[in-house]
C-alpha cells in the first residue's frame, strides 16, 4: 500500500497498544516503525528488474521483522520517557511487533507481490483484492487518528479502534467480491471455449471497478467488471504475449526472476532494435506501470540479452478516461479500444 495507509496503519497500531501509556508518542512510534520496512528503495541493486523483484523481499520478511521487533522495541523503551504507569518491555515488543508485520501483510492484499516468507525460495504474496492506494482503507484509520491526537478520550479511542476494525471489514469484502468476479471471469471464458486457470483479477481504488487478465497460451485476454454491470457475462479482448520474442531471451537470469515474480504475466514486444517486457499485472492496455528493456537486436538481426533497464511509462489519458467511464458504462470500450474482441 502507499506510504500515508502505512503510517496511519502504524501510528493507529500504536496508539491501541501504547497510547494508555506514553501518550502521543505512541502515533509517533507506531508511525516510524510502520514506515520502516520501505526504506528497502533506498539499497541499491544491480539493475532495474533486480530493483523490481527485490522490493518488499527482506525488507518485508515475517520472519526478518519478527527478529528486528526485539532490538527495535528494546530500543524504543530506551528512548522513550515513561509515564507514571511505564508500559512493560512484553507490551512494547508486542507494539513493534505488530506494527512491523501488519506493513507487509497490508501490502500482500496488492498485486505487486510482497515476500512474506523470505529466505525460502516462495512465491511472493500477490492476493491483489484492494489496489495500491484506496481511501477506503485508509481514511476511517485517518479520522480516528486525527480525533484520538486532538482529544484524548475514551470516546476518540473507539473511534482509533472503529478505525482499525473498518479497514480491516473492508479488506475482507474485497476478498469476497474479488472471488465474484473470478468466478464471472471463469463462467465467461470457458463459455467461449477458453483456458479460464491463470487469472489476475485485481480492483481500481475502492473496489468498483476491476481487472480480469487471463493468459492463455501465445494471448492473453483482458476484461473489466464493474459492480453495477446488468450483464451477466464479461467481454474480453485477446491480445498477442509475444512469445517468440520472450523465448529469444528466456534464459537470461533476469527475465527468468521477472517470470518468477510474476508469475508469468509478461508481455514481450519489440520497439525499434529493443526488446520490452511488460508486467500485464499493474496498468491495462497503453497505461501499464512496469516494462524493462532486457534486450537488443545485434548485427546478425538476432536478440542478445542487455542488463535491464526500466522503460519509462506511456500513459494514455483518453484511455484513463475511457476506464474511468467504464465504472459506470459497460459500453465504454466499445469493441475492445480498437483491439480484436474475443468471439
């Protein structure tokens, strides 16, 4: 999740363990400790995708941020000055605890693949039910911070609690509408005669509108569902992976970790004398948020692998508003933006 529903998540944290006892500083607290697993972006890794696939690795860990609890809230109890009632070292270990591994499993519920069980050679936790900055999650956590920091009353605690229990209510529905949505997804292909098995099915900022890509072979199929859709089935548009060209390079270690990471949903397409792999996962069609250059085309008209460097993004901003019509309007892509529609 974004960094503002990572801090409000911590400092809210915070205060439901600490705040009875060192005040304010407990938001404080909550707040830095909930910010820390993503200063990950400041190491330096050797390439772009290596970048890519290595954010929210160690830095994300359970068992790394369960190990880093103890020193950190050792620390903290060292720092902090304490009240008339000073919380035990149990309570403060149990609020960095909390805190630390609540960053990564907040961030497993988006579909940018967090790696929860790292050293072990897993693949990284992509649920993708709730989109990566969503109001929904966290504005109730926002308002009774805000309420808790300027009246400290058993009132504003229970709203800090409300908080905390609405985020989480809603984490659940999107898993339950997420489930809805694939299962429309699967009646809708394999009514037309297509591999329904390999789904992403991820939502927009609060859960109205969502994403179906489907792989199927050499073509993947792209569809969106919104909530207040009359139609029973969904319509997709089927579009070339690029096979061929991701064969040309598929054993450079780089491309094959790109495949791991995300589980296969790559699109390989040639622009100029350069190979671009595309993650299908973040974006739609024109708008996706991360492609790599991995390759170049030598003197012999053949592809030789490069080391990886980010391709910048090429939004589309009729397209942006084409989807954000599409929440209302089924009708809003007309036969598929100018793609083939799936018969």
């Amino acid at each position: 999740m974004d960094s503002v529903s990572q801090i409000a998540l911590g400092a809210a944290l915070g205060e439901l363990v600490l705040g009875r006892h060192i005040g304010r500083r407990a938001a404080v607290f909550g707040a830095v400790l909930g910010t820390l697993p993503d200063l990950d972006v400041l190491v330096p890794y050797a390439d772009a995708v290596d970048t890519f696939t290595r954010h929210r690795s160690w830095s994300h860990s359970v068992f790394v941020l369960t190990a880093a609890s103890l020193p950190l809230a050792w620390l903290a109890r060292r720092l902090v000055k304490m009240s008339a009632s000073p919380p035990g070292f149990g309570r403060w270990w149990f609020a960095a605890w909390l805190v630390l591994v609540t960053h990564p499993l907040l961030d497993a519920f988006t579909l940018y693949g967090t790696q929860l069980f790292w050293p072990l050679p897993l693949r990284p936790v992509a649920i993708g039910s709730v989109f990566v900055i969503d109001p929904l999650v966290t504005v109730p956590l926002l308002i009774g911070l805000v309420w808790l920091w300027r009246r400290r009353t058993p009132a504003a605690r229970l709203a800090n609690g409300a908080g905390l229990a609405l985020a989480t209510s809603y984490l659940g529905v999107t898993l339950v509408v997420q489930a809805q949505v694939t299962e429309i997804a699967r009646a809708s292909l394999v009514e037309r005669g297509h591999d329904a098995e390999r789904l992403v099915v991820a939502p927009l900022p609060m859960s109205l509108l969502w994403r179906v890509v489907a792989l199927d072979g050499d073509t993947y199929r792209e569809g969106w569902r919104s909530l207040l859709d009359d139609a029973p089935a969904m319509r997709f548009t089927e579009r070339d992976r690029g096979t061929g060209l991701l064969a040309a390079v598929g054993d450079d270690p780089s491309v094959q970790r790109l495949r791991w990471f995300t589980d296969g949903f790559v699109r390989a397409r040639a622009s100029d004398e350069t190979l671009v792999l595309t993650d299908l996962r973040m974006g739609a069609e024109a708008n996706y948020v991360f492609s790599f250059e991995v390759g170049e085309r030598d003197a012999a008209g053949d592809w030789r692998s490069v080391v990886p460097r980010d391709r910048a993004p090429e939004f589309d901003t009729d397209a942006l508003s084409e989807v954000l019509r599409r929440v209302v309007d089924e009708d809003a892509f007309g036969d598929g933006a100018g793609m083939k529609p799936v018969r």
